[in-house]
C-alpha cells in the first residue's frame, strides 16, 4: 500500500468525513464554503445572516429612489439618480470580483477532485470507498457552483439592465433640468420685461399727472383772478342790495295774484248774481304748482265743509270735458304737475244740491322747476330725502330720513344700506302728489312700487316733491311707460 506525505495528506477515515449520496440537497443555494479543520475535517463557514445577497440590494435601491421619485424636485431626483448609477457601478464591480472568485473555486474542485482520482487509483478496499464517497460530495459540490454561477450571470445582467435604465434615467432627468432651467430663465426675461413695461407706464403716468396738474393749476389761478375781478365789479353789498329787491318784488308780485284773483271772484260772483242757485263756498289759495287749493264757505248759509262730500277734477277749460282726480275728495287739494295748463273744478254735494267751484285761471308751472328737472335728467340717478307719512294705507310712527333714488331705469327707497322697496318702471307703478291730507299735501306724494306695496312720502319742500315726480315720469316715458297717479292714465291716452 502507498504511502501519501504530509504535503498531501488525505487519510480518510469512515468518522472524519460522513458518506454523501449522489442526490444530495444542500440548504442553501450558494455554493457552501468550507475550509479545513481539526482532524482534517471539512467545516462549514456560516455566513452573517445580516449581509444581504446583491439581488436584494439591487431591489431596496431601486425601491428606495422609486418612493423618492414622488417627492424630490428634478434636480434632487437627477441628483438620486447618478448616485443609483454609481451604486449600480460598484455593484457591477462586485459582480465581477465574485465571478473570479467563483473561477478560482471551480479550479480548487477541479484539482482536489483529480487528486482524489489518483488517490482512488492508490487505495484499496475501505479507503477506496471513502476516496469514491468524496469524489461523489466533490461533484455535488460542482453541480451547486454550476448553479451558482447560473445566479450570478442572470444578477450580473440585471445589474447591467439596473445600470442602463439608471443611466437613462439620469440623462432624461438631465433633459428635464435643463429644459425647466431654459423655461425658469425665459420667465425671468419676461418678469423683468413686464418690470420694465410697468416702470415705463409710471414714469410716463407720472410725466402726464405732473404736466395735467400744472395745466390744472394754471386753470384754477386763472379762475381765482376772475373771481376776483367779478369780485371788485361787483360788491357785496350791491348783491345783497338786489336780493332784497328782488324779495321785496316777489311779495309785490305775490300780492298782486291775490288781488288779481280777488277780482276774478268778484267777477264771477258778480255773473253768478243772476243764477238761482246760491254762492255759498269758494276756493282759496294760489293757483300755481307748489300751492294747495281749500275750499271754504263765503256764506253764513253753507253748510259745514266736513259734511259735505267732494271730487275734484281737472278740465282743459271752462265747461269743456271733466277728468276726475281718483282720490281728491277732500277740501285741501294740492297741484301736481299733470294740473298745469288746466282748470281744477271741485263738485260739492251737500243737502240735494250740487255746488261747483273752480279756479279762475289755469294752474300756472312753478318758476324755474323745468330748467332744475332739465338739469337733474342728466344724471343716472338723483337722490331726495324723504320721511315715510304712511305704508300701505297705515300710518307709519317713525320719522326717520329716508332716500328715494329716482334712476333711469327704477326707483329704490332705502335707509342707509337697508333697502326698504326697489321696482323697475312698470305699467303697474303708480307716482302722483297725495290727493289731500292738509296743507302737507304739497310735499307729498303716493308712490306705489307694486300691487299691495304703497308709500306716502314727504320731501324737504314743495319744489323737490314736484321735481321727483317730474324726473319719474321723464325716465318711464323714456321707458315707453306713462306714470301717473290712480286711474289716470285713461284720461292722459285721450
């Protein structure tokens, strides 16, 4: 029997190394590894379960920048991804180191399992059995590097697919950064050309607002200069001196119509003497818009005013057509601006008989009011303060100030930002002067905004009263809408 040295020493024995089948099935898929121990014992080296294999690494990486992709700006994400390059790189590398160490164990199987084929040869009877017993673990141990090897070639081309798509993720990501950097700066041009137009536009506003307030001063100072000079040509004293006189001629004016109407009473007295029916009541007051007529008794005889009962009408001249005022059936009447140009006739009904009175001439316009109406029609709106007398028939206790917003296109009635009625101009609108209720009744009006929603209003003065009722009627009619009081819009289309 030969004798094997100590350089190459395998003294097999039956309990130093345990018989392997041909069909043995290892734990682990990796090729084991395994270095000699006491007694010439092959011991298997455990590997950290921490460290982890290339596959997962490889897997948590791309999992990681993945979830990171979501989050980070391109910048950061191309940043992410040129780091993922490197990684896949260094995994490369390491791919590679663990292939020649993968070579250099297929070499150490192949000469181990030729010495153990020339040992075989040596040996004979036990020892050969173990000799072919290792020969046997020794070609497993191939077949399980065989299959190693087959993982490391479909990893290593996963790493190299990783690598590709990484790198092309880098370059799109460097794409991307550039084209947002090109699209930053083309906003920033834009932002500092709009600066640039805006400053223009100011500079040039200010140039105009400077040249404008200097044309503006000029204006006014040549303003006051003739301020002044109308100042030295006319005194104080002198206009105040006019103004009297003018008041003074008013009154003068004034008491000349009571004589004048005065007269035309006795006159129609004087006709009447001859008629049986008896003078006993007359109508007093100025004739004219902006005054209220009251009929009175003028004879011992008359019975009391307040048992009688009334209508008042309106007629184009003396004995022509009636028109009745729906309404007026109260002693005090106040002109509104449909009565201007006509008679205003009043039908006394008391004890069987039937007295009628007029006025003498027909109610003459107020002076001036059609130039201010004229003047207020400019406007889009014009605003009277008015007090609420009554809502929908029932006296109203609060005297607050209210506005009434006379428009082209409605009339609003408002308190503060509190808007009490607002109608457009319908054929269901009704304006006039109040047909009755004292000597007020020249401030008033009756203001229907809709059906079941009616005001009485009374204005600062008799002039505003019938101002707004004038601008109304001016905006309806340009309206194609005729406002007028209760039933008579019948008599104004005749």
């Amino acid at each position: 029997m030969t004798r094997i040295g100590r350089d190459f020493s395998y003294t097999m024995q039956k309990d130093a190394v345990s018989p392997v089948s041909v069909d043995v099935m290892f734990a682990s898929s990796r090729f084991p590894n395994y270095k000699i121990g006491a007694n010439n014992q092959i011991v298997e080296v455990k590997e950290d379960s921490k460290i982890s294999s290339m596959k997962e690494v490889v897997a948590r990486e791309t999992a990681l920048l993945l979830e990171q992709q979501k989050r980070l700006s391109v910048r950061d994400l191309a940043s992410k991804f040129e780091k993922g390059l490197a990684a896949a790189a260094k995994l490369s590398d390491e791919a590679r180191l663990k292939e020649a160490a993968s070579l250099e164990k297929h070499v150490l199987l192949r000469k181990l399992r030729d010495a153990l084929e020339a040992l075989r040869g040596r040996v004979a009877g036990r020892n050969k059995d173990d000799v072919e017993e290792a020969i046997a673990m020794v070609e497993a141990l191939a077949v399980q590097l065989t299959q190693r090897e087959g993982e490391l070639i479909q990893e290593k081309d996963e790493v190299k697919n990783l690598a590709t798509f990484l790198k092309q993720a880098s370059e799109d990501a460097k794409k991307i950064v550039d084209k947002e950097r090109a699209f930053a700066r083309a906003e920033i041009e834009n932002a500092r050309a709009s600066v640039q137009r805006v400053e223009e536009a100011l500079q040039e506003h200010e140039r105009m607002s400077r040249a404008l307030g200097k044309q503006d001063l000029e204006e006014l100072m040549k303003d006051v200069h003739e301020a002044r000079r109308i100042r030295m040509l006319h005194q104080p004293s002198k206009v105040m001196d006019m103004e009297h006189e003018l008041q003074a001629l008013r009154i003068q004016l004034a008491e000349k119509s009571k004589h004048y109407l005065k007269l035309q009473k006795e006159l129609a007295t004087s006709k009447k003497g001859e008629e049986t029916t008896p003078y006993l009541y007359e109508i007093d007051g100025t004739e004219a818009l902006g005054s209220y007529l009251v009929i009175y008794p003028c004879s011992d005889r008359a019975p009391e005013i307040s048992e009688c009962t009334i209508q008042w009408y309106r007629t184009t001249s003396v004995g022509g057509k009636k028109e009745l005022i729906s309404g007026a059936t109260k002693s005090v009447y106040a002109p509104e601006p449909f009565d201007v140009g006509r008679f205003l006739e009043a039908v006394i009904m008391t004890d069987g008989q039937t007295i009628t009175v007029r006025t003498t001439a027909p109610i003459d316009p107020a002076a001036g009011l059609g130039n201010y109406v004229e003047a207020l029609v400019r406007r889009h709106d014009t605003e009277f303060n008015v007090v609420i007398i009554q809502i929908n028939g029932v006296d109203h206790q609060s005297q607050s100030i209210h506005v009434l917003h006379v428009g082209k296109m409605r009339v609003k009635l408002c308190k503060g930002k509190t808007t009490v009625a607002k109608e457009y101009y319908s054929n269901s609108m009704q304006l006039c002067g109040v047909r009755g209720g004292g000597n007020a009744a020249a401030q008033a009006v009756y203001w229907e905004a809709k059906i079941g929603q009616s005001f009485v209003l009374a204005f600062e003065s008799e002039r505003e009263r019938n101002a707004a009722i004038m601008l109304a009627r001016r905006f309806a009619f340009d309206c194609n809408i005729m406002l007028a009081g209760p039933d008579d819009r019948a008599a104004t289309g005749t």
